[in-house]
C-alpha cells in the first residue's frame, strides 16, 4: 500500500561557489543596525508531497528528482528532509 | 544553396527574430521553429536564441530542455549538425547537457546590457571557422546569470580540448577562466553569452556578429 510523504528539498550553492546575492544581503544588513552577521548564502526551497511504499522509497526517489531535475550539482547542493505526511 | 537556419522559440525567447533578420542580412535563410515542434524540419543549423525561455523557472534553461524540440535538436547536434546557444540558449545548451558547467549569477549581482570586447581562442568551431585566434570581436552582452562556472576538471578538459572559444578581454560577470563561450568536442555546438545578433550592421555600432554568422552559414 502507497504512503504519502512531505518532503522539504533545500537547494543551496555549493561550497566554494560565490554568493553575490548573500553578499549582498549582508553588506545591506548594518544598514538596518544589524551588524555581525556574516556568511549569509542564499538559497530555494521546494515543498510537496510525494507517494512511496515506505520511506526509503520516497527517499530515493527525491533523490533521483534532484540528481536530474530540481538541482544542477555543477553549482548546487540539496538537503532532503522528508517524514510521513500529516 | 542558401544555409537555412532554424531559430527555436521558447515560450519567454525573445531574440528570434533578431537572429532571424541577422541570419538573412549575412546571406543565410532564417526561419522560426516552435518549441513544440517534434522534428527541425531539414534546417542546416540550429540557433537557440536569447530571452527567458519558460520564464527561466527553477533555474535559466532548466525547464527547456523538457520542450519537445530538445530531442530532436539533441539528435541534429549528436549526428554532428550545428547548434548554436546564444546568452539564454547557452543556458539551455548547459542544462540539457549538450555542453558541460553552468552559468550562474552574474558576481556583481547587476544585470548587464553593455559591449563586451572577446578575443577568439579557437577557430575551431561553427561560429569562429573563419575567423584567427587572437581575433577581438566587439559584440554586446546582456545578462544577469552569465557567470560561467565549472569544475576544476572539467575547466582542465575544455583547455586541453581548445574548447574555450571565446573569452571576455574584461572579465564582466566573474566568469571561470573569463569564459565568454565554449564548444563540444567536434566543435559543431557552440554556446556563447554576448549576442552576435546584435552587432550585425553598422547602425549597431559593430559587424563583428555578422563574421560568426557567416561561420555559422558557412560562406566565406
């Protein structure tokens, strides 16, 4: 029988790539009396839910949808968080 | 016999016509092809030209490649035939595979619409075949995500390969190795940012454009 997950995908740049729009939030922050924040990266984040037989399914299928489609790993890394839907 | 040129519009391309109209001032025949079209129609070339294909959603060029034309011009460019990407179509060429790395946001995070002076580092390509390395072209660019990026290896590849075609005399956008434009291996698909469209008469303030199209539609 088919489950329903939720499934958070952060893509964020990957290390060593610069960040020309967190940069720039950053330099922009002090301007607002907010100083000390440093190493603001930039990032998007998708949402839904997606129907598996057990959680390790899910898992791999999310990862299969990333590798191909919803990150480019020349500059991108993505962190899956997925649980049963509620 | 007059080169016909196919110029595929994306839902969100818009700089066909120009290439059109650019692609016929130099002696070729250009014609527009729907991105939901399934087969090139017998074209020569293939042009995927500027703009925000698809809206440029999820990432610029990353839903393109799911049009119905991209099988068929990935066939045409495997079988050898030429294709061109120019700034968005460079993007698409990126993210459907057809030439390694990716272009990312430009590293002053400004949109960039001004003339960029590129000098030719390998004639061996469909755009730069009668053109000499060392070659300065004046052809404009007009970009956000232009920065073009790759890894350590593959950057290793394209030099050994002389796949780097075109690079920026003055670095615009913080691109890796001041890439402005590669090619694959046999040199038959070429992706570029700046705009030959757009520097293809002299009331545009450059013609040098025109030399790569006329590479492209081979007259010499």
């Amino acid at each position: 029988m088919s489950k329903e997950f939720d499934v958070v995908v952060e893509v964020s740049l990957r290390n060593g790539i610069a960040d020309p729009e967190g940069l720039t939030i950053e330099r922009a922050l002090p301007a607002l009396g907010f100083n000390g924040v440093s190493d603001v990266r930039v990032g998007k984040s998708l949402r839904f839910v997606v129907e598996a037989s057990d959680e390790p399914e899910a898992r791999s299928q999310v990862e299969s949808m990333c590798e191909r489609f919803l990150a480019n790993p020349v500059i991108e890394d993505v962190e899956i968080t997925l649980g049963p839907l509620t | 016999m007059t080169t016909r040129v196919g110029v595929v519009v994306f839902p969100g391309s818009n700089c066909e016509h120009d290439v059109v109209e650019a692609v016929d001032a130099v002696g070729g025949s250009g014609e527009l092809l729907w991105h939901k079209d399934k087969s090139l129609g017998g074209v020569d070339a293939v042009v995927l030209p500027g703009g925000f294909a698809h809206g440029d959603y999820l990432r610029t060029g990353a839903m393109a490649r799911f049009s119905p034309i991209m099988d068929a011009v990935t066939q045409f460019a495997q079988d050898g035939g030429p294709v061109v990407g120019i700034c968005n179509g460079f993007q698409i060429l990126t993210e459907a595979q057809l030439l390694p790395g990716a272009l990312y946001k430009n590293q002053g995070l400004k949109f960039l619409c001004q003339p960029s002076v590129l000098r030719v580092e390998s004639t061996d390509s469909v755009l730069t075949r009668r053109l000499n390395v060392g070659d300065e072209l004046n052809v404009p660019i007009n970009h956000f995500e232009g920065n073009y990026v790759c890894s350590e290896e593959v950057l290793a590849v394209l030099r050994e390969n002389d796949s780097i075609v075109f690079t920026y005399q003055d670095n615009p956008n913080g691109a890796t190795a001041d890439i402005a434009g590669i090619r694959n291996e046999n040199g038959n698909v070429v992706g570029l940012m700046p705009h030959p469209e757009r520097a293809a008469h002299p009331l545009l303030g450059s013609t040098d454009g025109a030399l790569m199209l006329k590479g492209l539609i081979g007259i010499d």
